[in-house]
C-alpha cells in the first residue's frame, strides 16, 4: 500500500521476540494499573453516594489515596509499550498518531487535569473539609471518571487505526488537523470490551483494599469489589462476541477451528477466563478468604497477560499483507541490552526493598484511614 | 523521504508546539532532579543536627515534588514523546531506533524514580529515620541517572560525532557534547530547585522569620555552584560543531544574546547566593524568592532556546534537516521531485492538472511547514513582505547559503516555481496589490 511508510532503515538494536516479550509485560503492567485508575474512578462514583455509612466511608477514603499512585504506576508502564511499539511498528503507529493528531496530544491535557481533580478531591475528602455543594463533588467524580473512560477511548481509536491502513486515506483526507478517532467498524466493540474488562480488573484491586488492616466489615468492603468485578467480567464475554463477530470473517473461522497461532492464544484466553470467573464467583460468596484473592488475581493478572498477547498476535495478522516482523533488519546492541537487563533487575531488587521497608513500617499502629494515605 | 503524513497547527506550528511542551518539561525535570538532591543531602544534615525546621521543610517540598514532579512532569514528559512523534516523526523514529536500550534504562531510573519518590513522601514518620534517608538517596540518584541519560540522547542531536560514519551507539550517546550537557543541567536543576524551595517557604506562615532565613540559607548551598555556569558553558561550547559555534559567536544575534544572557544571569544568581544568602546570611521574601526563580527559569528557557537554535538546519546533525529530509537524499528530491516522495500529499492532487500555486502549497506544507506557519509564529508571510517574484527567487535558489541555518530548498524547477508562486499569492493575498514597498533583486523598489 502506496501510503504506509517503510520500516526504518536503522532496523532493530534487538531481536524481535525479545522486544515483543518486553512490550507484553509492561504492557501488561500498564494495564493491571490502568484497571483500577479506570474501574477504580467509576466505583468511587458509586461509593460516594454511600458514605454516611462507615465502612462505605473507609474503603472510599482508601480507594481514594490508592488511585494517584495507581495513575502514576499506569503513566510509567504506560512508557514501556510506548517505546517498544515505536520500534517495532512505528511506520503504522505515527502514522495513526498524526491521523488523530490533536485528539492524541490533547489526551494528555486530559489526564493531567484528571490527575488535578483527583488531587482536589482527595484534599477535599476529609470530615472538616468537605465540599459544600453536593453538586459539585458529584461533578468531580464524574469528570475524572469521563475523563479516564475518554481517554481509553482515544487509546482504543489510535490502535484501530494502526490496524487498519485500508482506512487511512478516507480519515486523513476526512480531517487534515487530525481530528477523527477512526471509522473501523470494530472500534466500539473493541473499546468497550476494554472499559468493561478494566472494571473487572480493577474490582480485584477493592477485593485487596477491602481486605487491608483494619478493615471496618471487611467482608462488605472486599465483597463489593469482587461483585463488580463478576458483573464487569460477564459483560465483557458478551461484548467479547461482539468483538469477535466485528472482526474479518475469515479470521473468525480461523480463530474458532484453533488451527493457527493466533486460534491457540485465544483458546488460551479462553482457558484463563473460565477458571477466573470460577474464582470470582467464589470470592462473592468468600470475599476475605486469602489463598482464594491470591489464586482468583493471579488469574486475572494472567488473563490480562494473555489478552495483551492475542491483540498483539491479532496484530500481526492483520497488518501481513503490509508488513510483518520478519522483515526487519536486525542488527543487536548487546552491550547496552545487558547493561539494561542487569539495571533492571537492580532496580527491582531497590523497589522490594522498598516494599519491604514500607510494609513494615506501615505495620505500626496508627489510624487506619491514614496509614496508606498519610 | 516524505512518508508520513503531516501534522498541522494552526498559528504555532509543529516545531514550536514541540518546543513549548519541551520547554515546561525541561523546568519541571530540572525542579525533580534538583529537588531529590537537596532532599538526600538536606535530610542526612537535618538529621545529623537534628534540625527540626529543615525537617518539616523538607516534608513539605516532598509534597511539592510529588505534586509537581509526579503529575505535571511524568504527563509533560510523554507530552514530548507525544508531540515529536506528530511534528518530527522521521527524527523520532531515527532516535527510537537507534538509542532504545538507552531509554529503557532510563525508563528503569524513572521507575524507581516515582516508586521511591512516592514512598519517600508518604513515609515520613512511619519508618526509620535511617530508612526514610535511604530513600531520598534513593530518588536523587535514580533522578539524576534519569538526566544523565537523557542527556546523552539530547547532545547527539546536536553533536552525533563518529556516529555519522560509524553508527555505533556508543560513539552516539558518549558524544563530545554529552558530559558538559551532563554537568549544565545538573547546575540548572539545582538553581531551579533551590530557588523553588526559597519560594515555597514563604507560602507557609507556620515558619517563623528566622526560620525561613534558616531554610533559605540551607538551600542557598545547593544555588552558589550556578557560578561554575561560565566554565561548564564553555566545556560545551568546545564540543559543539563549527558552524553553530559561529552562530553563537555573532552567526545569530538572538543565539548570541540568549547565550550570553543564560551565563550571566546563572552567574549573577550563584554569586548573589553565595555572598548574599550564604555569606550575609540574608533573608528572601516571597516576591523575591520568585523573581529570581524567574530569572533562573528564563536563564535555563535561553540555554534550551540556543541549544535547539544553533542545531538548526538539522534535527539530527549533518544527517537530516528539520524538514525530515536527510543530506543524503537532496540528489534525488532533485532529480525526481518532492512530490514524487511524499505520496500522503498527492491524494486527491493532479500534479499535471493543478495551477502552480496549488503545487506551491504542497511544497510549502512539505518543506516549509515543520518550521512556518501562515499567520502565526514565524509567519512565512511577514518574511518575504514586500519581495519582488525575482528576489524571491533568488532567495529560494540559494536559501541554504544566504540562510545557513534553513535546509536547502530541493525539488524539480517546476515544483520550486511553484513555491514560489504561491509564496507571491499569499503576500498578495495578505497585502493586496499595494504591497509595502517592494524590493527587488537590485534592491531597488520597483514600485516607488
């Protein structure tokens, strides 16, 4: 196609699977977190009603000082996939981006004023030093919970688009400032699988807050996420259909007679989310039972890794009548890939050790409703 | 040459829209670097001499940090990413494929960065003192390895040095500008830091006077290493190419005079510092402490100003040119025409059936257009007011010799008169026919 730009000329400073298994985890990280900024902010919607009752205003305050940190760890594994897709597809991924130009850069306006708002909120949370309006609180919440469900719109329109070149002439000459998401009839269903499959992510992140020290009816608390997260997840199986039925046909069959790649990674999704949703149901009826929160995250967190692996195996597909991996010129920097590794693996030694220093002293008595807000 | 589409902004334009996020960003990271290393060494002094009042300052600016640092300058930096990859893909891409195992690393220091940074501030009181020092060293050196790398990708830019012939990583990011870049950004930081931090302890009236002097003085030590700005400016100075020495050395009087303006200013700042704050042991009010983070901030905007500056006509020196054509390649925009290599401008466009001023415009959006704009910053129309068709053309055939900071303008004749025939239409359009008096090629005024 007369309009894709060529790969690089500089090739590739790695191998292409190990780019690709860096892109997936951190990909996969990004989302783990992102799930709860996303799930996170619709459930304090729903919290926020609740307050006047105690454990309600707990678990609000907490789910509450959990959030920014969350968007910070979303913002910096968010940089992970970014680069490495870069790499990889870059030729589809700018052009996209600057098909949707001031919708892409203007995503970021949008987040650092949701970052802001929920700032605000949160110095507006306390008992002396609530909001006066009602209104305007509500406001708030709704603002940063648009905000996060916009932005992963946004997100979901620039992947489309770079799935899908045979509609880059028609959205480029559609709007030369580059303000169109994109007109693939798989938009909506893919992002809205999205949304729906992040609340049920990030419900597993309430199942946890509920369930830390000093928990006013912990089981209320931990229940109630695990409740959203079941509903989320039976949502998204039927929005997963319509996903599917919006894809190319003849991918469909491929996927269901399992006799490709790609077919094997979505009988493995398949494979996880049974057994997830087996877990999650008993979580409502069992919310603080320890080695079932385990079992039922480490689940979700595979399952997200094995979603992340299928879109990216799906994209492969898609794009190889245009392009595929094979065709980069490789050309390795060890050094500076060992250099990375070995920093890597450094810093998460310094990040346990953070951890560990953290969970011990935030092991000391003092109030609660403090201790992870400080 | 042209592959990608082109991203375009109304009044500012791509490059500019680029250095405006650049820029806050480059504060923002600055403040960060500076503020985890007045953190690490204020807390391991303060609680040497068990100096409650720096302490509890101290508290505070972590609150600051996270919520300047953290929010603003983690999205900011993005922002970058962001807005390089829209107005200058072709540069993005050269430098995501070259130094990506560079920025990875530097992805692994920004993690530890927030993660320690995060815990640092929300830690206070609730772990060992010992611990909580741990992790304000922690964060200053995971921040200033940050810069450190950053800095080695941002000086190839400037100067790649053997990295043009060799292509090797190394000869790339250990450049000859790469360790001057190092040390002028880490006094940067410090002067905006400290100076931030003399601003914020006015804001709060639970310090008494003689404790903000006291807070005040303390930072002051992080400010006096600003006079050292003359001799780091020059170690830079040595490394980078010729022809943009020449053009701080009077090449450009607006390089000349932001250079200049940025040593002085930094100079004045660290002496002022030294003599007045840490000598005198003087107080800053709240008015003063921000006017000289101002003149700090705008010092550092210069340094930022001359460095994109003299790097001009490149993006990456002596291989591509701002418009994202590389040297290499002006022999076959010649010969086969710009057009021919930019296939997102010929949808829906008949070369052979369009007027010349139609073709201009596409030549003006693919040249032109990363740098101008029409009506707006760096308007292409106020800088050829009043130019007769034959200057203008004279300035267009020898453009990168009469303006050596500009790429050469390529393309067959047919589409460089198109240029220019339409760079005519927009002054006609913008001044009628009574055009301010015309110079011609003579410098005569035809008109007059």
């Amino acid at each position: 196609m007369d309009l894709i730009p060529s790969p690089d000329s500089l090739g590739l400073p790695a191998p292409v699977w190990l780019l690709l298994l860096l892109h997936d985890v951190t990909q996969t990280i990004h989302f783990l977190f992102m799930n709860f900024v996303l799930g996170g902010s619709w459930f304090l919607l729903w919290l926020h009603f609740g307050r006047k009752v105690d454990w309600k205003e707990q678990l609000y305050q907490r789910c509450l000082s959990v959030l920014p940190v969350a968007l910070s760890m979303a913002i910096t594994f968010g940089i992970g996939p970014l680069l490495f897709v870069q790499v990889l597809y870059g030729q589809f991924f700018y052009t996209a981006n600057i098909i949707m130009g001031h919708f892409w850069l203007g995503l970021l306006l949008i987040l650092v004023i949701a970052f802001y708002l929920i700032y605000v909120l949160k110095a507006k949370s306390g008992s002396d030093d609530r909001f006066s309006s009602p209104i305007l609180r509500l406001t708030l919440h709704l603002a940063i919970a648009l905000s996060f469900t916009f932005i992963a719109l946004l997100h979901t329109a620039n992947a489309v688009l770079v799935l899908t070149p045979e509609i880059w002439e028609e959205a480029y000459t559609g709007s030369l400032w580059g303000t169109l998401l994109s007109r693939s009839e798989f938009l909506i269903p893919r992002y809205l699988h999205n949304v729906v499959g992040a609340i049920g992510i990030g419900g597993l992140w309430i199942v946890w807050i509920g369930n830390y020290r000093g928990s006013l009816n912990a089981s209320d608390q931990a229940r109630s996420g695990a409740v959203m997260s079941l509903v989320a997840t039976f949502i998204q199986m039927i929005l997963g259909f319509w996903y599917l039925a919006a894809l190319p046909t003849d991918l469909v069959k491929s996927l269901m007679r399992f006799d490709s790649t790609l077919g094997w990674h979505f009988a493995s999704s398949i494979l996880v989310a049974m057994p997830f949703t087996v877990c999650l149901f008993a979580l409502t009826v069992i919310p603080c039972h320890r080695l079932l929160r385990w079992i039922t995250s480490g689940l979700g967190a595979l399952l997200v890794f094995a979603m992340v692996v299928f879109s990216e195996k799906l994209r492969e597909v898609l794009l190889e009548n245009y392009f595929t991996l094979a065709e980069w010129k490789v050309d390795t920097q060890w050094g500076p890939i060992l250099i990375f590794l070995g920093l890597f693996v450094f810093g998460l030694v310094v990040l346990a050790w953070i951890a560990w220093a953290l969970w011990k002293g935030f092991g000391q008595p003092g109030d609660p409703s403090e201790e992870i807000s400080s | 040459m042209w592959e990608y589409p082109t991203w375009d902004v109304p009044r500012l334009g791509g490059g500019m829209a680029i250095g405006l996020i650049a820029t806050i960003h480059v504060l923002v990271a600055h403040f960060s670097v500076g503020a985890g290393i007045i953190l690490a060494v204020g807390e391991t002094v303060a609680r040497k001499k068990s100096d409650e009042t720096i302490l509890n300052f101290l508290r505070i600016f972590s609150k600051w940090l996270l919520l300047i640092g953290f929010v603003f300058g983690a999205v900011s930096g993005v922002a970058i990413w962001f807005s390089i990859s829209l107005a200058s893909t072709r540069a993005t891409s050269m430098l995501i494929h070259t130094f990506v195992w560079f920025w990875a690393i530097e992805w692994v220091f920004f993690l530890v960065e927030i993660v320690s940074g995060y815990a640092y501030y929300a830690s206070w009181g609730r772990i060992s003192p010992r611990q909580h020092t741990a992790l304000a060293w922690i964060y200053a050196v995971a921040a200033w390895m940050s810069l450190f790398i950053i800095s080695g990708i941002l000086s190839f830019m400037l100067s790649p040095g053997d990295w043009i012939q060799t292509r090797d990583v190394w000869d790339g990011f250990l450049n000859p500008t790469f360790l001057s870049t190092v040390a002028l950004r880490t006094l940067s930081s410090l002067g905006i830091a400290s100076l931030a931090a003399m601003a914020i302890v006015n804001l709060y009236p639970k310090f008494s006077r003689e404790e903000r002097t006291r807070v005040i003085n303390f930072n002051a030590t992080f400010l006096w290493p600003l006079v050292l700005m003359l001799p780091f400016a020059y170690w830079y100075f040595q490394g980078i190419p010729p022809f943009a020495k020449g053009l701080i050395q009077g090449g450009a009087a607006a390089m000349t005079l932001f250079f200049l303006f940025g040593i002085a200013a930094s100079t004045l700042v660290g002496l002022y510092a030294y003599f007045g704050l840490i000598r005198r042991k003087r107080y800053i009010n709240l008015e003063t402490s921000l006017l000289l983070l101002s003149i700090a901030i705008i010092a550092t905007v210069s340094m930022e100003f001359v460095r994109e500056g003299v790097r001009k006509p490149y993006v990456i020196y002596n291989l591509l040119y701002s418009n994202g054509l590389t040297k290499e390649e002006v022999p076959r925009a010649n010969n086969e025409g710009v057009l021919a290599n930019a296939p997102w401008k010929r949808i829906g466009f008949d070369e052979n059936t369009a007027d010349p001023e139609a073709l201009g415009e596409k030549m003006y959006e693919i040249q032109c257009s990363s740098c101008h704009v029409v009506n707006g910053f760096n308007d292409v129309v106020l800088l050829i007011d009043g130019w007769s068709d034959d200057l203008l053309w004279y300035n267009l055939e020898r453009l990168h010799e009469l303006k050596p900071f500009m790429p050469p303008l390529v393309g067959t004749d047919k589409e460089r008169k198109a240029l220019a025939a339409y760079l005519m239409e927009l002054q006609r359009e913008r001044y009628g026919n009574e055009t301010k008096k015309e110079v011609a090629l003579d410098g005569s005024h035809p008109q007059s």
